[in-house]
C-alpha cells in the first residue's frame, strides 16, 4: 500500500503565496515521479506542475513563473511553492505518484484565493 498525505492548504488573498507539501510512504522501493493536480470546481482534474525522480521539472503555462515543484534529494516528498496567487487558482489540489504502472493520489488539499 502507497499513502499520500497532503499539507499546506489554505485561504490567501490575491497576490499572496501559499506552500504545499506532500509526503508518500508505504510499500514504495526507488524514487518515483511525482506532479500536482488541481481541481476547480465544475471543471475537470488538470495536471499542473510534475517532477522526475532525477529532478526535472514541467509546468502548465497557467502557472509558469509563479509556481515551483521541488523535491529533497533520495525522497518522495514534494513542495508546491505557489507566488502571486489568482482566484483562478482556488482549486481542490492533489498531490500523485507514479510507481510502475500504478499511480497514487493524496486525499486533497483547498486552496482558496479570495480577497
């Protein structure tokens, strides 16, 4: 069993920044990639930042320059640095793990961008 926990969810104003953390444990051997999702509502699940096991990152453009994906080094652990926050941002966030063929999700965390 893999499990996925989530940290670091919150309510912040436009232009503000918030950090997300993510932690795997469980039955895992190796360094795996792992990414974050979002979810906004009405809308569909969207990846929006991911990262190899070897450190390189990818980003959707929506979040590009704002958002930084980061990992300690030999761990599945993952940061989401997350500057000048819009309210297009608010979303349900989703921390993943691909292990094989298999992948991983945590249970979530709220990210609301409000004034």
């Amino acid at each position: 069993q893999v499990q996925l926990v989530e940290f670091g969810g919150g309510l912040v104003q436009p232009g503000g920044s918030l950090r997300l953390s993510c932690a795997a444990s469980g039955s895992i051997s190796g360094i795996h990639n792992m990414a974050w999702y979002r979810q906004a509502p009405g809308k569909q699940r969207e990846l929006i930042a991911g990262i190899t096991g070897g450190g390189s990152t990818n980003y959707v453009d929506s979040v590009k320059g704002r958002f930084t994906i980061s990992r300690p080094n030999g761990m599945n652990f993952v940061y989401l640095q997350m500057n000048s926050l819009k309210l297009e941002d608010t979303a349900v966030y989703y921390c993943n793990i691909q292990i094989r063929d298999a992948e991983y999700w945590g249970q979530g965390t709220q990210v609301t961008v409000s004034s």
